[in-house]
C-alpha cells in the first residue's frame, strides 16, 4: 500500500499510544513492547506522554511491569509477565557480549560466580540498593570500587543469568529484587523471535526487519526470519501487520522524554528528523535529549529549569510554531505538571 510521509508518521505515533493514551502503566507497557529505562524520570515520562490520568507514583508503584537488561543490553521495563521469556532470549547473548568489559574491569568467572552465589543468600524476601548490596558482598570478601562501572556491570550479569532484576526505587535510588520473588508467571511463546517481532511491528506500526534488528539488537539474519514468519502487508518502505490501521488522524503536539522509544524505534530516522537537526538531539554519548514531537516529526528539544515555586519547561523549536501547537504544548506542559505534583510553566 502507498503510505505518504504524514500517513507513516501517523500511523507510528498512533501506534505508540501518542495519539491515543491508554488508561495504566501495564497497557502502555504491552501497546510499547518496552520502554527503555536505564533513565527511570525517562521511563517514567515515556509512560506520561502514552497515558491519561497517571501519575508518576503509578509508575514507580506497580508489580505489573519489571525492568531489567534486555535489548541492546539497555535497561527496558516490560510487563512482568513476558518478563522470564524476554530474559531468556537475551540475556544468554547480552552475558556474551559483556564478557570483555568484564574481565577489563577485573569481573573473573570466579568472581562473579561467588558474587552470584552470595546474591543468593543477600536478597531473598529483601529490595535491597545497590550499596546494600555491595556492603554484603564486601563482608564476604568480595570488594567491589563503589566508584567504578564494576557494580553495575556485575547487577547487569546477575541479571541477565536470570537472578535478579530491579524492584521498585527506594526514594531516588534503584533496589534490586530476586526475580523468582518479582516474576511468577512463566511462560516461552512457541516462536519467541517471531513473537517479538509481532510485538515490535505492533509498537511501531510500519517498518523493516532493519528497524527491528537496530531496535532489539539481534543479528539481522534472525529479525529477516522473524519477519518471515509472519504474516505481513507491504506499506510505505516498509511492512505492517494485518491489523494495523494504516490510517490515522494527526498526532496532537507530544513533549517526549530523554530516549523516547518513538525516536529509538529505527534504524533510518530521518522520516521522524530533519538530519539537519540531529545533533540537537542526539549530542554524542548514546545521550537522546527529550524532544518534541509536533504531527509527529521531532520539531525541537526541551529542558526543564526548577524554582522553589514552579518549574519551566524550556522548549528550543526548530522553526517557529504554530499558535496551535503552542496551545497544544501548553496543555501538555499542564500535564506533566500534574504527573509529576508540581506547578510547570511553558517557556519558548
């Protein structure tokens, strides 16, 4: 099917609950597929943007998503259900591909197997924090550098061997939790890589086998047959599912957080980009600032700047903005004040 640039955009934003916010955490989880979230304000914002009515309490409170390393070796949070299957598809192959980084941060096989063990004993019935965590292994001779990237690298293996993932942030700091506690339901799709792609098209509405290789970070020969496996349309310079509706009205004006998954979503991003304007957003450093996001296209950054009575929320656009969009973007600004419990102001 013939899809112009606007219907591509509008189809994806709608896709992405931008244009039609669900109602609780665990549905956008699903809508989404997963939300990175090595950032938690990030993922937290990336929910806001999806839903109505939340709050950022709502996110941090529920059971029924969980966040560990999944794709990219990237913190993701994901429904807690498709938790154990989504860990046993990566994580065999994210512990591999951290076995260098590892052992230049002097992460032995031994170690890290006593590590293992000692979490064994450390965490049942407990969400401890990271520095708990290291005052128990430390009190079993194991001494990790507070100050260097050996701890998380060594939560990151703990995790992706299946042992933990994180817990719900004890004020500002992450906790981590077994996940025998945190994810009892099991379950493996017959076809797991065919049902993640399922998953990934249905997240992001019109694509190719290269976006979903760029976005999970499996080889390419494995996302061509995940695509193969299903059944798919032609559409654009890409393909769909069956049921996805390849009309969509205009997406409202959006503020998006720091690694939107919209944005992250592709290998070739220049449908949502002015490459003009890429480096606004994408500085260097894997860093995405949060950005906004106007018919769905990326029309500029934002950055918020806090008093003790308000915050503002500073958006740098590209181009001068409509009256509409402005209004727009001040009824968003409203709502991200209300997600988060503190008065916002719109600064342009």
């Amino acid at each position: 099917m013939t899809l112009s640039d606007n219907d591509i955009r509008a189809v994806r934003a709608h896709a992405q609950l931008l244009a039609a916010p669900a109602a609780d955490v665990l549905a956008v989880a699903r809508s989404v597929a997963a939300i990175q979230a090595q950032s938690t304000p990030a993922a937290r914002l990336a929910i806001r943007a999806r839903s109505r009515g939340l709050s950022a309490p709502d996110v941090d409170g529920s059971r029924a998503v969980a966040r560990t390393w999944l794709m990219r070796k990237t913190l993701h949070l994901v429904p807690t259900a498709d938790l154990r299957w989504l860990n046993r598809l990566f994580g065999p192959r994210n512990v591999q591909a951290g076995q260098g980084r590892r052992t230049q941060l002097g992460l032995t096989g031994e170690l890290c197997e006593r590590a293992l063990a000692k979490l064994q004993d450390l965490l049942p019935g407990k969400a401890l924090t990271r520095q708990e965590i290291l005052d128990g292994l430390a009190a079993d001779g194991i001494a990790l550098d507070a100050g260097s990237q050996a701890p998380a690298h060594l939560l990151a293996y703990a995790a992706n061997r299946g042992l933990l993932c994180r817990g719900q942030d004890d004020g500002t700091e992450p906790t981590y939790v077994l996940l025998d506690e945190w994810a009892t339901e099991d379950h493996t799709p017959d076809e797991p890589h065919a049902e993640l792609a399922h998953r990934y098209l249905t997240a992001y509405g019109v694509a190719t086998a290269e976006d979903f290789g760029a976005w999970s970070g499996l080889p390419l020969g494995l996302c061509r047959k995940a695509f193969a496996a299903l059944d798919l349309v032609p559409a654009g310079h890409g393909f769909a599912l069956p049921e996805t509706g390849l009309s969509a009205p205009p997406c409202p004006p959006r503020l998006l957080g720091a690694f939107d998954t919209y944005l992250l979503g592709y290998r070739d991003r220049e449908l949502l980009l002015d490459p003009a304007e890429a480096k606004r957003v994408n500085s260097g450093g894997g860093m995405i600032a949060p950005t906004v996001l106007v018919d769905g296209r990326i029309a500029g950054i934002w950055h918020t700047k806090r008093t003790a009575k308000r915050t503002k929320v500073v958006v740098e656009p590209f181009a001068t903005l409509a009256r509409t969009v402005i209004v727009g973007l001040e009824s968003e600004v409203d709502d991200y004040g209300r997600f988060l419990g503190e008065a916002a102001v719109l600064v342009i």
